[in-house]
C-alpha cells in the first residue's frame, strides 16, 4: 500500500527539505506553498498523512485545521511551526476537539530525526500520541 504525504509549508526550502525525508521514509509526497494549492491537491490525491505549518504567509494553519475537519479529513495530521510550545500545544487540542487524527507536534527548526523518529515504530506512519 502506497503512503501518500501531502506537506502545507509556505517555505520552499523547509517544504523540499521535509519531502527529501518523507521520500527517503517510503512516503510519496506532494508539496504545496499555499492554501488554495494544497486544497486543490488534498481533493484529487487523498493523502493518508498531512505535514501542516501553523504559520502561513496568507492564513494561518488553525484555518486548515477548521477546513479539515469540516471536510471529515481522515489523514493523520502532524503539526509544525516556530511558535512556541504552549501555542503548539493548544493548536493540537484545538485540531483534536475538531475530531481530527493528530500526530507529531514538532517546532521549528527541525531536523530531519524530528520527522523521522515517529515513523520508525510505525512502519511508514506518523506515531499519534493522542
């Protein structure tokens, strides 16, 4: 079974970066640098893992946690941004109460064992720690 990774991050290096590690875990990945393009590519290519920035030049990733959930999104959903922990924290809680699958919260910058360290238990899948 193919696992699909779509990566929301309105930074080209940082988004290339994480679909190198996400390609190297198995992943086929997909990337988009704005909201509207990763809309468009949610709908046509059903991800089983979203990798979503919080902090998004146009919007903001709580925005895409609401879209998700309204969509009944059932991809695993991993959190990043360079906020700090306790805004990391609720944004978790907040795209939890909307009744969507949340793995890794991971802060900016990461390295790429931040990625890779949930996937190694899992076989190819984000650890949920919900």
């Amino acid at each position: 079974m193919e696992h699909r990774l779509l990566i929301l991050d309105d930074d080209p290096a940082l988004a290339r970066f994480m679909r190198r590690v996400g390609e190297d875990l198995g992943y086929a990945v997909r990337t988009a640098e704005s909201v509207a393009e990763f809309h468009g590519v949610l709908q046509a290519w059903q991800p089983d893992s979203i990798l979503l920035d919080l902090r998004l030049g146009e919007s903001d990733g709580i925005e895409v946690l609401r879209s998700l959930a309204v969509q009944g999104c059932r991809a695993r959903v991993l959190l990043t941004s360079g906020v700090d922990d306790r805004t990391l924290a609720i944004a978790r809680e907040f795209a939890a109460s909307l009744g969507l699958t949340v793995g890794e919260v991971t802060r900016k910058p990461m390295r790429a064992e931040a990625l890779r360290a949930p996937t190694m238990a899992t076989a190819g899948r984000w650890k949920s720690r919900a």
